[in-house]
C-alpha cells in the first residue's frame, strides 16, 4: 500500500479528494488527509475506509515531520507561503511535493536541492496556473513541430458566474477568494505587442478592457494580467512579438471597477480612523472633495467620469456604497472595507453554480499566409460543493498525483506541466470529464 498526505481540506480540495479516493481501491492506496480543522478533514473523507483525517498546524514542527514522513507523497493545498516550509521538509526526507500553487522565487531557488535529494517538486498543477499552461503548450507545440512561426498568443481566464445564476447588475460574483479579486491588478501590467513593450499603471488597467465573444457564451472583456512577459520562458517562446494575458469579466465589469481604482477604494497600505464608526456613505466621501451642501452622488460624477454613466450608477448604488449604514470594522484599510461590502452584494446564493471560462488565441506563419488558432473552454459548476473552480483546480492535480504513483512520471527539479510527458496524458484523462477545449482555425486578412 502506498501513501498519500494531502495537507489542507479547504474549498478547493473537494474534488481532489473524491478522485484520489475513488483510486485508491484499484490501486491500493491509503489518503490522509490534514488540516488544522481535524472536523473537517473528517467531512471530506467521508468516512472512506482507504482513508483517515489527521489534526495538522505546520507550526508543529515535529507533527509536520511525522506526518511527511509517514507518506510516500504529500499534496500541499495549504496557503501558498507554506509551500516553502513543506517543501524543504520533503527534500529533506526525500518525499516528492505536488501542488496547485504558483511557483514563487522562494520555490523556484529550491531547485537544485529538490535533484540533488532525487525529487520532484510539481507546481502549477491547478487551472491558471495549470490548464492554461497544459492547454497552450498542446497547441504551441503543434504549431512548432509542423515548422511553423508562432508571432502572437493571447491567453485569458475567468472565474464567473454561470448564466443562470447571473442575476445582478454587474453579473459577477464571488466564486473564488475575494481579497484577490479586490487586490486584482495592483501594480503594473506588462506584456509585449508587436515587438514593442507595453505598461499599464494600475489606475489606467480598467480603462483599457477590450471584447470578446468565446464560444456559445456571448460577450466578455478582458483586461491585463501583471506580467505577461515571463510566460515567454515558461512557453519557450523567448522571440516571440505579441504575448499577452489577462483576466476575463462580463462587459461593463471594467467600467464601473474603475470608479473604486480611481477614488483610492482598493489601498490596502493604511487604515481609516474610527472606520468602525463610519457609514459606507461617510467612506466614500472620505474619498470626494469637502462640499457638505452637495450629494456624493454629484460629487463622484464630477470627480470621476466614469459614474456619470447611468449604467455604472445603477451598479455602485446597487452595491449599497452610498448607505447610510455602519461598517463596523474596526482599524480597516479601504480595500478592507470594499471588500466586506462586495461579499454582502456579491456572495454566491445556495442554488448558484459558477463557470470558468478559458481561451487562447495563437497567430502564426505557414509557408508565409498569417493563420490563427482559437482554443476556448468553459465548464459550469454542478453545484456549491462540486464548483467548476473546484473541479478544475482539483482534477488536474489529483490525475497528476495518480500518474506520479503509477510511475508515469520522473522527474526531479521544480517542474511545471509544460512537458508533452506530463500534459499529454492530463488532458487526455481531463477529456473524459468533460474538460476539453474547442479549437477552431482561421485564415488572418
């Protein structure tokens, strides 16, 4: 019998879970799952038999040990400045790490220990990062093996709301962490076009959303993720003139986003006084010109343009940001407060499914005609359990956890899915639940 830790059971771990238990019968495997809520490590096990749910905090040093120790693998789907901690842990005791998280600076200088002790450390095993990886370079590759130029690739996720579950006036909601939907785009977007290099300062990111329709699912904008360029080496496309990525939402999103950005709403760097005490409409007139005798509502339009769309008003009177209603949250930054607001407006009802949505765009030369390749994809969640953030975050790293057990894989390093040995097979297996990506090829001019 061989092993498996998995070291945390949050929201994303439900589909993970039910795959690697499912396999564990035909293959003789024992789970342990670990989080600091023994009650709820046990509610996900759900009383399998090839399984056991174990109380973990990493500060105990020598539970951590034990627990690695004890397990031919651990999957950590813990916090991701964790990893490193975990990481170190199974290098020392040589005990291979899979996980969905990016891999950060403070991983990637793990590398050469991780070969030296004979391991592998896989990272980016979930959607963005993950899917996208495994999907671009199925088609990347394609394009470079028939001897063709690859000049230009877009590539864009979103996590959203399922269409029938839209049902407020910005058709979003929270389906993932909300602190890193408020914190989006902070700092400077980078990505190449055409040869040249573009920057977008945070307070101008909004502005320059642009559209698309994907697949059956109509119209969506996209706006810039932080940095594209270094997807240049991870795709080994080191010349390429256009790459770009971003991040998807329903058309308006942008627009009305924008007006937070610009009044200073999405800080996170200080705190408010007496913000406890304060109502959301004393907040936002925190932000606007001192003119008692004038209603916030005329102050934001003249102050930002945006709001004097009655669209865009329609959405920040719809979220409540011009109540006379208490905070309640003591010593809290701006991005704080926003964000307490936006998870009373934009939380998931019980009946809610939410949808992710994935597409790339590739443009490339053959035998000198310009030609592009769209690959989009898009799955709806089947409930609030089984999310489609859960399953696709889920699903790639428990096929690759299955594949390393069964000996498929043999790596040692920090590795990435960008290898034909490693997506092939991902992708194949993803197919068959239903994950597949739509291509469709056109003839540019």
């Amino acid at each position: 019998m061989k092993n498996i830790l998995i070291l945390g059971a949050g929201l994303s771990t439900n589909i993970l879970i039910d795959y690697l238990l499912k396999n564990s019968v035909e293959y003789n495997w024992h789970v342990t799952i670990a989080d600091i809520n023994e009650d709820l490590a046990k509610q996900k096990l759900n009383g399998h038999s090839n399984g056991k749910a174990l109380a973990f905090n990493i500060e105990d040093d020598e539970l951590t040990v034990k627990a690695i120790a004890d397990n031919d693998i651990v999957i950590s789907m813990l916090p991701a400045f964790m990893h490193k901690k975990i990481a170190l842990k199974c290098i020392d005791m040589r005990k291979p790490m899979l996980t969905a998280s990016y891999a950060s600076d403070d991983i990637k200088e793990l590398n050469d220990k991780a070969k030296k002790a004979g391991i592998p450390l896989y990272m980016e095993l979930g959607l963005d990062p993950g899917i996208d990886h495994m999907s671009a370079m199925n088609v990347i590759n394609k394009i470079k093996d028939d001897g063709n130029e690859l000049t230009s690739f877009y590539s864009f996720t979103g996590g959203l709301v399922a269409p029938d579950s839209d049902n407020n006036p910005w058709n979003y909601k929270f389906t993932w962490n909300p602190r890193n939907v408020v914190m989006a785009g902070n700092g400077v977007s980078q990505f190449i076009k055409n040869g040249r290099y573009k920057y977008i300062p945070y307070h101008r990111l909004f502005d320059r959303a642009f559209n698309r329709k994907i697949l059956g699912y109509g119209d969506f904008e996209v706006y810039a993720n932080r940095d594209s360029l270094k997807y240049r080496s991870i795709y080994d496309l080191k010349d390429i003139p256009s790459m770009f990525r971003g991040t998807i939402r329903r058309p308006g999103f942008s627009k009305a986003w924008n007006v937070f950005v610009r009044l200073g709403m999405t800080e996170d760097n200080y705190t408010l006084e007496s913000s406890e005490n304060m109502t959301y409409r004393q907040f936002l007139n925190s932000f606007l010109r001192y003119e008692p005798n004038v209603p916030a509502e005329i102050k934001l339009q003249e102050y930002c343009s945006n709001a004097a769309d009655p669209v865009v008003m329609e959405k920040l009177k719809w979220l409540g940001i011009f109540d006379e209603r208490k905070i309640g949250l003591k010593n809290a930054t701006p991005a704080q407060i926003l964000q307490q607001l936006l998870e009373e407006r934009w939380s998931m009802d019980p009946q809610d499914k939410d949808m992710i949505v994935m597409q790339h765009e590739f443009k490339y030369l053959t035998d000198g005609v310009e030609k592009m390749i769209v690959s989009a994809m898009a799955v709806i969640g089947k409930n609030q359990t089984e999310t489609a953030m859960a399953i696709t975050v889920g699903l790639p790293l428990a096929i690759a956890t299955k594949l390393l057990m069964l000996g498929k894989f043999n790596h040692t390093g920090v590795i990435l899915p960008t290898e034909k040995q490693m997506y092939e097979p991902i992708l194949d297996e993803l197919s068959t639940f239903g994950i597949t990506f739509e291509e469709n090829e056109y003839l540019i001019g």
